[in-house]
C-alpha cells in the first residue's frame, strides 16, 4: 500500500473539472494522479531530480546518454524497442529530455492499452537492460544529434556562457555528449562507458528523487492501484539531491564584454546578469515582474524606443538557465547593422531604463494589473494535451510544494517591493555580462570555445565606462506603461442559439464567404477569427510575393505599439503573408476582440509605407532569406521538395535578389494594385453569436468594397486561385541532387517521398494506417539498428489534398544515396511484416487509428485551426474524421495489402517516388560520383525544377 494518500489542497482552475491526489509509495517516490473522464488519451511523466550537472568529470553527456539507453529494453521486456513499437501501435507517442537538474521521461497512448503501456514504462527505472551492443550503437545516435546542432548559434552561445563561468563549477560542464566524451577519450583513459552508465544509474536513479504524474479516465482509486503495482519496485536507494552551493561566476567572469561570431547573418546583444533564483520567491514572482516591463513594447518601452531609433528588431528580457541555487536575467536584443554601429548607446539606453525602474520605485498598481492578467489566464486557460500537461507538472513538483504543483510560479500573488527591489538592484553594472554577436568579428577574435568551436573575444567593461555609455545614450522619452484597456473584464459566456455541431456557411456574398460555428464544447469566453484575403496579383512573380511578405510584415510593425497591450493581455493577433495574399487571426478573450479587428481593418485599409520602418523591415527580410542556407539540410530538402510538388511557388533565391532592389515607392504602389482585386474567406467560432460574427463581416466589406472609390473590387470568375500539385509519372522515381547550401555542414538529409493519391477517405485511412504500422518499424530499423542519423522519419504528407508518404533522414555518416537504397530495403522488409501480420495485430493497429481519430479537440483554437484547414484547402469535409472511422471499420488486412502492393512496394507499376538529396560536406565525393553514374530504368533525373514542374501534368484542385 502507499506509506501515505497526503490531503493537500491542490490549487486548481476554477474551469478544470479533472480530480487530483497526491500519494506517496512505500519506496518514498511522490505521485499526482489526475482523474479525467472525458479524455481520449492518457499520460504519464516520470522526472527524476538527476540531469547533466551529475555527470562524472571525463564523460560529458552521461546524463543524457542515459536517458537515450533506458528506452531500449528490460528484463521484463527484452525485445529491443519493443516499448517504442507498443505506443506506437497504440495511438501514442513518447519522448524525454536531460535538463541540467532533472531528467524527464514521458508518454501518452490510447486509454484502452493503459495498463500494459504504464508497465513497460515502469520497467526504465525498475530492470532495464542495456547491452553492449546498443550502448555502442546509441553513442552514434548521441553523437549525430550532437552534430545535428553544432551550428546553432542558440547551442553555441548558450556553451559559451557556460565556458566563461568557474570550470569547477557544475554549470560550465558540456551536457550534450558526443562520440569524443562517450567513447573515444574514455576508451584511452581505460575507462568502460558502459560499466560507467550502468553504475551512475545504480548510484542516481533512485525513488526518493522522483516525481510521477499518471493522468487516465479511470477513478482516483483505480489509477492509484495500478501505480501502486507498477512503481513500487522502484529502488529507493534513499540519495540526496545534488547538491553545489558555489556560484557559476566569480568576479573574473563579470563586468565582461565578449565578442563573438555567430554562423548565421546579423548583429545581436545579450546583457545577462547572475540573480536570486525566483524560485526563492514564487509567490512574489519579482522576475514576472521585471521582464513585464523590460519586455514591454508599448509607446515608452526600451524596445519601442530601440526600433523607432532604427537601432533593434526584437528584445526579449527573462530569467533564463534557473537551477535551484543559482539563476540568470537576461535581455536579448536583435541589432540592425545601424544598431550594430551604436552598441554603447544601446547598452546605455537599457541601463537608463533600468534606472528609471529604480527611480520610478515598484508600482503596487502594475504588479495588480498583472496579478489579475495571470489569475484570469490561470482560470481560463485552454485545455492541453495530456502528454504536455503531465511533463509540465512532473517537472513542477521537483520545484514547488504540493499545492502549487499546477500552478507553479504562474500566479503572482504577494505584493513585495523589496524583493523586487532586490533584484532589480542585481541587474547592475557590477555584475553584468555582455554578449555581443556579429559576423563583423569575423578574423578579430583570438580564442575558440571548446565543444562548439565558437570563436570569441573577451575584455573587461567597468562600471565607469557603462555609466559613460549612459551618459552619450540619445535623450529618449522613457516611461513605464499605461494601464491595459484590453484586459477583458466580461468573461460572461453566450448561450448559442442553435447547437451547431460543425461550422456552417452562414453569409456569402461576391466579396466574401462566412463560416461560423459557436462554442458549444469548451465554455470558455474566448473567440477564433480568421480572414483570409485572396489577392491574386501576389502571386504573379518573386516581387510581388516579396513585396507581399514586407507588407504583412509592416503593418505588424505599425501596429506593435497599440496592440502589444492585447496580447499582454490574452488577445493574440496576426497578420501574415500567404501564397495568394495575406491573413488576418485574432484569437483570444472575445470581449474586446471587436476593438482590435476594426483597428487591424483600418491599418490595412489606410496603409501608409514609413521609409524608416521600411529600411528596417527589408534589412530583416534580406537576413532572414540569407540565412536560409544555415538551416538544417532536411530543411533545405523540404523547401526543394515544394518547390518540385507545388505549382506557382518561387524559390527564395529569386525573391532575396529582388528584395535587394526593392524601395519603399514599390511598396507603396504594390499595396494598393495588392488591394484592388480580393475575395474573403473568413471564419468566426467562439463566444460570439451568429449576429455579431455577420455585423463583424459586414463592416470589414463596408471598409474595403463600398463607398465611391471602394479599395476591393470582387474577383472575376478567371481570378480565383488554385493551389495544384504536380502529378508524378506512375512507375517512375524521380530524383533532385543538390551540395548542401552551408559548406560548413557534415549532415546530409534524405527526402524519399511516394505520392499516392487524391483526397478520399478510403484511401487516406489505408495510406494512414501503412503509416502508422511503419512508424516505429523504420524508426527501429534505419535509426536503432542501422543508425543513419538522429533525425529518422516516416509519416503521410497532405500538399493541398494530395496525399503521400514520407521519408525524412538526416546523416553524418551516410550519404543519401546510399540512405535511398536502404530506405528501398526497409519496404521490401514491411512488405513482409506486412503480409505476416496476425489478424490482431492488424486489428489493434486499426482500433489505434480509430481512436486517435475519435480524440476530442482540447480547446477552441485547436478545433478552429482543424475546421479551418478544410475550409483553406477547398475540402470542407468537417465529419472528416468521422467518415474515416466509418472507412476504418470496413477495411480488411487483404484491402491494406493490395493498396500496398499497388502504390508503395518496390517495384510497383503505379508507384510514384520523388527523392529529394542534399549533400553535406562528408559526402561531396559521392554526390560528384553519383552524378555521372548511368540513370537507372524509369528513374527521371531532376537537373532544372522549374522545366521539370512545367512538363508535368497537375492534380485538380479542390479550391
């Protein structure tokens, strides 16, 4: 029996209607079971208070190595990845993550499987067994992930910090791992990794410091059996926590000013200073406090005051790389290449900023306004998926007492203004250290971080010379911000008349068509628009959609300062470029929703081009597009991919060529040419009546179609956009080759893609459940066994309707060709897993795909953006689950096999491939080689995409 069920008040939503208990096993491992009767799905999340700070010095990574290892197998379970393939198969999913104080391990899957799924979890910290063989193979799996991010700049400047910090300290360590720390140094140290990994478990992983969250639609009592019979084999081997009481930074590694160079394009600042750790202070939250404020981008604010001077792009201020004994404040700012020239000035405006807090004293009335703006996104906030929510409180209750597990540091409650005094007096130029990164630095440094090979540039900044730099900052208008009006303050919720079930057509006209559906599932004052501007001429050339995405871009710009106040309060908006023009979304509390989409309506209606924010705004779009070639070579495959697959797309290439010739007299006659043809798809749902959603529509067309000179004119029958997909030759594979876009980049990327069909339910639940089976059969096959790359993917793709499976492998130690032919070896392997399947497990694999389909939406955005992906692709099939549930019950393992044979096996006279590869460095030898090799039967070659996309045929569109 558990030692204790502990009667704690545990601090709820007033909304959440789940039930809570808190019990204690006998082993003294602590456990939250949450009661859900409506939920589809259940969780579980076990985090255990041991991360990378607990590494042994000389094997960096061991922690996350771990974490890696205990998903393979145990005693009770010995078939390798057989947990994996279980949630899989049923419905679910399951991941983990190695933090520097915690390891989390966590999955969800279908509430019919529960018990099974919770014991072969139960078995990581019970018997798992790690063999030689897999330790040896999931090295490399560390090892590629590692890789995966070497050029990160996040990963890269987050080690620097941690470089320049004390070495004996726990916070300078590497926690990553890779290949050299797990492998080749302990090796020439006589040191056996694995006899190191399977005594660190048997020394840390004990009960005392874990913390379990098990969430299922059965009763209290009934989950608290199972997790009684489940977990209390747990050793508890009664450790303390890890303990360090030193901090990370002595007064060598403060008042510093380090440059750095970044791989990607652009200039950007990191003031960081060690703090008090909030969680010393919770309640009072004095950290929400400051990043509030710091944050803020209101008319006054340091950030508006940055970009109006032309000087910054973004700022974000926060506490970030908190541990239990130690923290750090942070205010990250994106520089212009203006800003880059007057970094002192900057450095100086924060400081003044910072200045004027302490002068201006702590506001009770601030500290109330968000207090209350916590409390009401606290009671009203949207149901999650459980998966996330369990993590979310596992990792809490390592952290808070028992009754604040929910909430966490969430509701600031007690008003202190010493505390927050003390540690707005932390942020000082004593103890500050400043990051400054830009490829300006290029060939000035003259030292190289470690594990990342950063190189970087250190000195000292004394206060003096800050107080210098505050003193030639420009005289700005600094001042703290004004109350929020857009904190709701009806939060009544609307009776629909009607029990809408699914979104109806509620007003057409020649200018727009209106969806709506009221919120009769989640009784919630919150509402979802969207409008969505067809404008033909956007897509016409590169220019035009480079113009396109500046405007979007723009009027979120203009609009910043006014309606930063709604999203600080709950009502989040968007203005966004598409294919065909742009969309509008505002989704958040309804009661002042209306104020901010008629002021969104008029900013577009009356744009005006500003020459200033325009240069800016252009700078970002040229470093955004230039920064293109550092993303991840499975990203530059998929933008290869659409580009083949979908007509009328233009490569970024092109559009950062004209964007470099482009002025603000371009914009300013592109916007109202952009205007002068549209046709609104809009669709309302929430706590909103049917009445208001019309008067809300009627209003945007009486700003852009009526009057005597309307801005919109309605399309003509010729204008109306389609979104078509390129049809692929059946019994061909085509193939596009291409080096990789970054030199400087090892990993190679796959794309292996087989289109199969056009929109149809019966299809779509064949080509989902092959998907479903092969998941977790190709993960274990070409990732576990074979180990060709971290990233190892396979699931169904949908490109406007048309639907295919696909491949997606990232490798360092295989080149994509070779990647190809064992993915072709991988289906010739399902093709008999296929066949030799047992009528159960074909059954099991059907009633998982079911109830997936049949899992409830878990809040309104949620169920909007689902209706709405119908509504934008021209497929308004809203049963659409439904109807392939009703699909799913009919289909037999014969129908399953026959569509396999006919569309996806090797070999088959209707199958059609596309394989996308993109060479990195390691294998530009194969990639020069492979190219004059002799082109294979039925295998087209892709040299040109655009002659390519214009000699094929195009599917039908549904729009």
């Amino acid at each position: 029996m558990a030692v204790s069920i502990e009667d704690v008040e545990i601090l709820k939503p007033k909304t959440d209607k789940r039930e809570y208990r808190r019990i204690v096993l006998k082993n003294s491992l602590q456990v939250l079971l949450i009661s859900d009767p409506d939920t589809d799905k259940c969780a579980a999340s076990l985090n255990v208070g041991v991360g990378s700070f607990c590494d042994p010095v000389g094997l960096e990574g061991l922690a996350h190595f771990l974490e890696h290892m205990l998903f393979y197998a145990s005693e009770k379970y010995p078939l390798e990845d057989s947990y994996l393939k279980y949630i899989t198969e049923h419905g679910g999913s399951t991941n983990a993550f190695t933090a520097s104080e915690m390891t989390n391990y966590f999955f969800d899957a279908n509430t019919d499987c529960f018990e099974e799924a919770l014991d072969r979890f139960a078995q990581f910290f019970i018997k798992p067994l790690m063999s030689a063989d897999a330790t040896m193979r999931e090295i490399k799996a560390v090892d590629s992930e590692n890789k995966m991010y070497l050029l990160s700049d996040e990963r890269r400047m987050s080690q620097l910090q941690k470089h320049l910090s004390l070495e004996s300290h726990p916070y300078h360590k590497f926690g990553g791992g890779n290949c050299d720390t797990l492998d080749v140094r302990p090796k020439a140290k006589g040191v056996d990794t694995r006899q190191e990994l399977l005594k660190f478990y048997e020394d840390k992983y004990s009960a005392n410091l874990m913390h379990l969250v098990v969430y299922s639609k059965e009763s209290l009592d009934k989950i608290q059996s199972l997790v009684e019979d489940k977990f209390q084999e747990i050793q508890n081997s009664d450790r303390s926590r890890f303990q360090f009481s030193s901090q990370p930074c002595t007064s060598e590694h403060l008042q510093i000013l380090v440059r750095a160079v970044p791989i990607k394009q652009g200039h950007k600042l990191r003031i960081v200073w060690p703090i008090t750790p909030s969680i010393v202070h919770y309640k009072e939250e004095p950290c929400r406090y400051l990043d509030h404020l710091i944050n803020h981008e209101g008319e006054g604010s340091l950030s508006y005051v940055l970009k109006k001077l032309g000087w910054a792009t973004e700022l974000y201020a926060g506490e970030d790389d908190r541990a239990s004994e130690f923290s750090f404040f942070y205010v990250v700012i994106d520089l212009t290449d203006a800003g880059q020239d007057h970094m002192q000035e900057i450095i100086g405006l924060l400081f003044k900023y910072i200045q004027l807090l302490q002068q201006s004293g702590v506001c009770k009335w601030i500290f109330d306004e968000l207090s209350a703006i916590c409390e009401t996104g606290f009671h009203y906030e949207d149901k999650i998926s459980p998966i996330d929510y369990v993590v979310r409180i596992s990792s809490n209750m390592q952290i808070y007492p028992p009754k604040d597990w929910l909430v966490g540091s969430s509701l600031p409650s007690d008003f202190n203004p010493d505390t927050i005094q003390k540690i707005l007096n932390e942020l000082s130029p004593e103890s500050v250290r400043i990051f400054w990164e830009s490829n300006k630095f290029e060939g000035l440094t003259d030292k190289v971080e470690p594990w990342y090979g950063t190189a970087y540039s250190i000195e000292k900044v004394s206060p003096s010379r800050i107080q210098a730099w505050m003193s030639s900052a420009p005289n700005e208008n600094l001042h703290l911000p004004v109350p929020n009006v857009f904190i709701p303050t009806d939060l009544s919720i609307k009776n629909p008349q009607e029990k809408i079930k699914l979104p109806v057509l509620l007003r057409k006209s020649s200018y727009s068509k209106l969806w709506y559906k009221p919120d009769t599932v989640f009784s919630t004052p919150k509402a979802y628009v969207k409008i969505d501007f067809d404008c033909p001429y956007v897509s016409n050339s590169p220019e035009t959609e480079a113009l396109a995405n500046l405007l979007a871009t723009l009027l979120m710009d203009d609009l910043n300062e006014y309606a930063y106040y709604a999203q600080v309060a709950g009502l989040h908006y968007d203005i966004s470029h598409t294919e065909s023009g742009f969309q509008v979304t505002l989704v958040g509390y309804n009661h002042k929703l209306r104020i901010l989409l008629e002021t969104i309506v008029n900013k577009i209606a009356k744009f005006e081009v500003r020459p200033d924010r325009f240069s800016v705004i252009k700078e970002m779009a040229i470093k955004a597009y230039q920064n293109f070639k550092f993303q991840q070579p499975y990203e530059q495959a998929n933008d290869y991919y659409s580009l083949i697959i979908e007509d009328q797309t233009w490569p970024w290439m092109e559009q950062l060529e004209v964007l470099h010739c482009l002025d603000e007299e371009d914009l300013a006659k592109f916007a109202p040419i952009m205007l002068s043809r549209a046709f609104l798809q809009c669709y309302i749902a929430g706590n909103i009546e049917h009445e208001e959603a019309v008067s809300m529509i009627e209003h945007i067309e009486d700003v852009f179609f009526k009057g005597s000179n309307p801005i919109c004119q309605p399309l003509f029958p010729s204008q109306i956009l389609r979104n078509r997909v390129v049809k692929l030759g059946k019994g061909m594979n085509y193939c596009y080759s291409k080096e990789g876009l970054n030199p400087s980049d090892e990993n190679s990327a796959l794309i292996h893609y087989i289109q199969v069909h056009r929109d149809d339910f019966i299809l779509n639940v064949k080509l989902q459940l092959v998907a479903l089976i092969g998941e977790q059969a190709a993960f274990h096959q070409l990732r576990s066994v074979e180990q060709l790359g971290y990233i190892t993917y396979l699931g169904q793709r949908n490109d406007f309707g048309i639907h295919g499976l696909l491949f997606i492998i990232q490798s360092t130690v295989k080149d994509p060709g070779h990647i190809d032919s064992r993915v072709e070896a991988f289906l010739r392997m399902f093709e008999s897993k296929l066949s030799e399947m047992k009528n159960d497990e074909f059954k099991g694999n059907v009633n998982a795909l079911i109830n997936m389909k049949l899992e409830k939406h878990k809040s309104l955005s949620e169920e909007s953006q689902f209706y709405w992906t119908e509504i934008i692709s021209g497929t308004p099939k809203f049963d659409r689950r439904e109807a392939e549930v009703e699909a799913l019950k009919k289909l037999t393992q014969q129908e399953l096999i026959d569509f396999f044979d006919e569309t996806i096996k090797v070999g088959a006279t209707r199958k059609k491939t596309l394989s996308v590869r993109v060479y990195g460095n390691q294998h530009l030898a194969e990639y020069n080689s492979q190219k004059s090799e002799a082109v294979q039967p039925n295998t087209v070659q892709v040299d040109d995409i655009f002659s390519f996309r214009r000699s094929r045929p195009l599917y039908a569109s549904f729009r």
